[in-house]
C-alpha cells in the first residue's frame, strides 16, 4: 500500500536535488567554517554564496540574512531580540493571536517579565481587525508580529497594508513577520513586503529539518539569544551548518524557478480535494478564509468526531494528515486558532488540516475523499459527541 502523504504544511520531503547539493559538504568540504586552514576557509565562501541566494530572492544586502535552526529560533530572536533591545522605547507589543506557538509563547515569556502585550482581534477567517490594529499601535509600541499565512486555516493577511497602518501610526515600531508558510507561493521582496523582520524556515519548502534563517533590516538591532563566538556577524553564535545551509540555498532556487507552475499544482489539487468534500460529506465546515488562502492548505471541522479519532484512522488507512498544527498536536487542548476565530472547544477538536505538496497526484486527492468519506461516516456512528 503506498501511503498518501497530505501534511505537507507540518514537513516537506527533502528533494533530491537538496539533498545532492548538501552531500559534499558532510563526507568532502566538512571543515569547520571558523577555522583558518583551507577547508574552513572553503566553507566561509559557501556560507556567503548561500546567504547571498537568499539576498537576492528577498531582495535585501546579504548581510541583512541571518541563519538560525529553524522557524522557533528566528521567531523567538525576532520578537525577544527586539524586545529587549529597545525596552527602553516602550514595553508594549502588538501580536496576532492565531500565529504559531512560538510567536505566542515568546510574547507570553515577555509578558511574564513585564512587557504589555496586546493581543489583536481577528475575524471569523483569521484576518487581522485593522482598526484594532490601528488603535493598538501607540507611541510605546515597538513591535508588531503577524503571520504572513496562518499555517493551521491558510488565511493570509494583507501584510504591506498592515506594515503601511503600523508606519503611520508610529514609524519607529518594528514590523516581523513568520513567512515560514508562505515563501514558496508568494514574492517576499522586502521592497514590496516591507517589514523590519522575516521569518523561514528550510524544512516548509523541501529543505531539511533544522535549518532557518531570519531577515533583520539594516540598521534594526536585536539583543543576542545565543552566546559563544562571533558567527554570523556576531549576531548569532554557534557553528554553522555548512551542508543544511547549502540546502536551503538550493531550495531557495528551486522555489524561485517552479514557483508558477507549484502554485497552479497545488491550488487545484487543494480545490478539487475542498469541492469534493464540500459536496460529499455532511457536516464539514471549511476554515480559514474562503479565497484569501494558502494554495496547500485544507482545514475542515467534521462535526461530531474528534479530529484526532479521523487522523488515526485516516492513518491506518495510509494517509498522514494533522490535527491542525503539527507543533500542537501533542497537546489535548483544542486549536488556538479555531478558538480564537471564534469556535467552540467542542468543534475545535473536530478539526483536521490537509495540506498538498508537489509529489500528491489527482488520483491521491479522489482516493482520500473516498477514504476520508467511509471513515467519517463510521466514526459518527460510534461516536459518542451525537
């Protein structure tokens, strides 16, 4: 049985072309960039190849790319690091409340050491309310942080009109966006997406695990997370991944060259799959905004199942699927996404996300539907939320 793999949104798989350019630099090109001998002084040079790859695609100066480990790293040095480096400008934060848990819970950490968070209000999709936005920023703001895409519903919010309503408010407060979802279907030129911080990660766009990197505009100064020696512009210690950061990079070019034709794939496996579910399942609920949505993403509440009964069934059936976010699926708590849109607890743990990638083929999407249509019907007649 080939399993039919729809969590793409969670990990992508590391396409063979990354993996082929990573491998010299694990058995051949292995010197540790900080040292003075020719094979470190080899790998400087394949650090800043990289880091200029992706200067380019988000049209900024090379040295304005940081490499982290991941999405929780960049997000946790964007909002602490700012945080803490201008303190002495205001203690207050404006932060959306659907944003990954890394966003939330560095905002929560800073609130426990004495920094006023606002939390924004959102609509019934997830999109930002932008008069509360506007009278959240004040002249004690320093950070904004709103996700580019919501990686649970898909929603994705109007970032330059956000980005404009915060300058005019207070020009002064910085703007971070987590684009982690969204890099490999939309233009983040920071000319056009002006933000102050952004945020991605490798593993999202079919680089590996592990591997992230944060844009900080020149002249934004952020406290340290990690102490040790002076990598990455003294900004970030500790030893670079000289392979997993060659990956990305390739990664990076990837996305750039089948960017069109992955967006076209993807957004009609994602409205077929949505169509038919639509048309053949009772009692599914699409969330998330209705067009202003991820091409990959699918999140449906089946009403009177527990979201987590359908993923291990769906998954004895060969097909891996997420309870909402992967990064909360081991929690009993329901989506606090869904809840925060507005839904109760009761059906935010009804809740699964289908999320498509470039390996998923049409025949996958129809024989999910048929799957996925047997097992909430079996499932709603034992289960005992009726």
């Amino acid at each position: 049985m080939k399993y039919i793999y729809l969590d793409n949104a969670a990990t992508t798989k590391v396409d063979s072309r990354v993996v082929k350019a990573m491998l010299p630099y694990f058995t051949d090109n292995y010197g540790n960039a900080s040292s003075l001998h020719q094979l470190g002084q080899k790998n400087i040079q394949v650090i800043e190849k990289s880091r200029s790859i992706l200067a380019k695609h988000f049209n900024c100066q090379p040295e304005e790319v940081i490499f982290t480990s991941g999405a929780s790293e960049s997000n946790n040095y964007a909002i602490k690091g700012a945080a803490e480096a201008y303190r002495q400008l205001g203690k207050n934060l404006v932060v959306c409340p659907t944003d990954h848990s890394s966003v939330i819970n560095s905002a929560q950490h800073l609130a426990n050491k004495g920094f006023k968070i606002t939390w924004l209000k959102v609509d019934k999709h997830g999109l930002v309310d932008k008069n509360h936005l506007r009278q959240a920023v004040n002249k004690n703001t320093i950070l904004v942080s709103i996700g580019h895409s919501n990686n649970e519903i898909g929603t994705i919010q109007p970032i330059t009109e956000l980005v404009k309503i915060v300058k005019a408010r207070n020009p002064k407060t910085l703007f971070h966006t987590d684009a982690v979802q969204s890099l490999q279907f939309f233009d983040l030129d920071v000319k056009k997406v002006p933000v102050d911080l952004l945020t991605i990660t490798g593993h999202k766009f079919y680089a590996p695990k592990g591997i992230g990197a944060l844009y900080v505009k020149k002249g934004v100064h952020l406290e340290k997370l990690i102490d040790g020696g002076q990598q990455e512009g003294g900004k970030r210690s500790g030893t670079e991944n000289i392979p997993y950061i060659a990956g990305m990079a390739k990664a990076i070019e990837l996305v750039e060259k089948n960017q069109k034709d992955y967006n076209k794939k993807v957004t009609a496996l994602r409205d077929r799959f949505i169509n038919k579910v639509k048309k053949q399942i009772d009692g599914a609920m699409l969330t998330g905004h209705p067009t202003k949505r991820l091409p990959n993403i699918a999140s449906f509440i089946f009403t009177n199942i527990e979201g987590e009964s359908i993923l291990l069934t769906l998954d004895q059936a060969g097909v891996a699927v997420s309870t909402g976010s992967a990064c909360a699926s081991h929690s009993l708590k329901p989506s606090h996404v869904l809840t925060q849109i507005g839904y109760p607890p009761e059906l935010a743990h009804c809740s699964i996300r289908f999320s498509f990638g470039k390996d998923n083929t049409i025949q996958e999407i129809d024989k999910v539907v048929d799957i996925l249509k047997k097992a909430v019907s079996k499932l709603r007649k034992i289960s005992p939320l009726k």
